[in-house]
C-alpha cells in the first residue's frame, strides 16, 4: 500500500527532489567524466536529429569492452535503427527515438568452446545478467559522453514486462540468450529532467556491519518518489504504475524460470513453447 500525500507533503518533497544535486567535492568539480556520470539523466523525449554511425560505433564498442567476470563477455547485442525496429516490431522505438539496442545475457556462445559453469543455472545466469549489465551501463555513458541521451527499459514497448519469452521467439534465440533490457538513444528534445530522488548515502553504503534502514530518510525517500511521479504523470500515479508492473510480472516470472531452469520435463533451460505471438502478434 502506497501512502498518500498531503498537501504540504507533496509541495515539500517536489522541492526536496529540485534541489537534489550530485554531491562533488568542490577539488573534483573539473572533472569531466565524473560530471558525465553523475549529470546522467534517462531521457524520454527526443528530437528527430539522426545518430551519425561512428557515434553510435562508439557507444557499440563502449559495450562491446566493458569488464566481465573472467573476460566471458557474457553478453549479446541486438542492434536497431528505427526503421530496422519499425520492420521487426511492427511498431516504433519507444519514445520515438533514433536507436535501440536489445542487451542480452548470453550462456549460449561461450558453450561452443568451453563450459564454465556445468548444471549451475542460476550461477550462469547471475554471472550473465552482471557482465550484461555492465555493458549496457558502458554503452549508456559512452552515449552521455558524445552528447546522445538514452534510457534503459525493461520492455520492448509492447505493453509487457521484460518480454523475456516474446523476445526469444521474435529474435529467434538459442537457449541460454536472455533478453535483459532495451535501451533506446537519441538526442534529447528539450531540458534534461530533474534527477529523481535518490537515497542517501548513509542508506546504501555502510562499513562492516549492514545497517537496518532509518525509517524516516526511508518514508522521505518514498514520499519523493510518490510527489514526483505525481508531478510528471499527469493522469497516472505511482501507485497505478506499480499496480500495472504487478499485474505484468507473473508471465515475466513464468517467462524466466522457463529460461533459466528450463520446465522440468527434461527439455532444456531456455526451450520455449512454439510460437503464438512473434514480432507481428497481437499484444
Ligand atoms: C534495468 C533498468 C530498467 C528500466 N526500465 C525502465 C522502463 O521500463 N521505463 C522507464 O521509463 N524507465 C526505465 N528505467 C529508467 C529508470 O526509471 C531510471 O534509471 C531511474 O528512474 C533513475 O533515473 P535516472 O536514470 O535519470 O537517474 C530503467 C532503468 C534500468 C536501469
């Protein structure tokens, strides 16, 4: 249960989320790939200015060199242009934008030549998702370096969650290639958004012992998220949304045991049942 604002709340909290700032020390102000990360911002609005190809080589090749456990480069790319994904998807990139980029963990390749995680599934698994992500995050700064906005999304835009198992058919993977996430690029249209709120430090990092959270930086946090969502979305709230995520995450967790654990009848992880929805079927 979502708790509800009052007024006085509400007001406060947007201001709490304006004034929220990066914290540098003023010696490191100069710094510019440090500015890079902490003045990234995922974008959901731009413009119709093209991606050059070298630009976007270079945010390719930013995933293609981000660091892995024991250099498995457990990860796989699916690359699209607009017009590439408008064919595949019969639909544009979200947000319209110019690019987008499918991240997958990927088991399947390394197999070819070397198993190093035999019948530990969720080892593998866990070790794909990280080394993934890490590419995905390097891909994204290398896009914020260049000028080119982006954000990651847990969907296709086709109205699912993860779309882990319509992903495997429409893109025809092996088992053991599991789509993660999507990230879409373009240049940004308009002023980049406020950065949304953010917990303290003293809430994540902690020394030897892990400390219990402070109920209150908890409650202000949430109060934030809640003002916040309010305040950009004017016909949805955050207790909407997360009801939407909730009533989507029972075919994901389907989608994904089956992916990672296979369905106990002795097919293998990642066997999917035959298709009934590819790229062109109904959501
Ligand atoms: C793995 C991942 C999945 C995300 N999925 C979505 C999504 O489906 N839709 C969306 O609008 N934003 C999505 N986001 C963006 C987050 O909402 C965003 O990172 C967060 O609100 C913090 O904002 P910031 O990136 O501007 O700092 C996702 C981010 C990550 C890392």
């Amino acid at each position: 249960m979502v708790p509800r604002l009052g007024l006085r709340e509400f007001v406060c909290s947007l201001l709490k989320i304006l004034r929220g700032r990066p914290r540098v020390p003023p010696s490191l102000e100069g710094n510019t790939l440090l500015a890079t990360i902490l003045d990234r911002r995922s974008v959901r609005s731009f413009g119709n200015r093209a991606i050059p190809d070298d630009v976007f080589a270079a945010i390719l090749e930013a995933g293609r060199l981000a660091p892995s456990t024991v250099n498995l480069q457990t990860w796989s790319f699916a690359v699209f242009s607009a017009g590439e994904w408008q064919a595949t998807f019969s639909r544009p990139v979200p947000f319209s934008a110019a690019r987008a980029v499918i991240v997958m963990g990927d088991t399947h390749r390394d197999k070819t030549v070397l198993d190093v995680f035999p019948a530990s599934p969720l080892v593998e698994y866990t070790v794909a998702v990280m080394n993934a992500s890490l590419a995905a995050m390097n891909m994204n700064l290398a896009a914020e370096a260049l000028g080119v906005a982006s954000v990651m999304l847990s969907e296709t835009g086709r109205s699912g969650f993860l779309d882990a198992a319509y992903l495997c058919r429409a893109l025809r993977l092996p088992p053991g290639v599991i789509p993660l996430m999507t990230i879409v690029f373009g240049y940004p249209r308009g002023a980049r958004p406020p950065m949304p709120p953010r917990l303290p430090l003293e809430q994540v990092a902690f020394g030897a012992q892990y400390c219990e959270p402070d109920p209150v930086a908890m409650h202000d946090w949430l109060a934030q998220m809640i003002a916040g969502y309010r305040a950009s979305h004017l016909t949805s709230t955050f207790e909407a949304q997360l009801r939407l995520y909730r009533s989507k995450i029972g075919q994901a967790e389907r989608d994904l045991q089956m992916l990672v654990f296979g369905n106990g009848s002795g097919a293998p992880p990642g066997t999917i049942q035959p298709p009934g929805d590819g790229p062109s079927g109904s959501d």
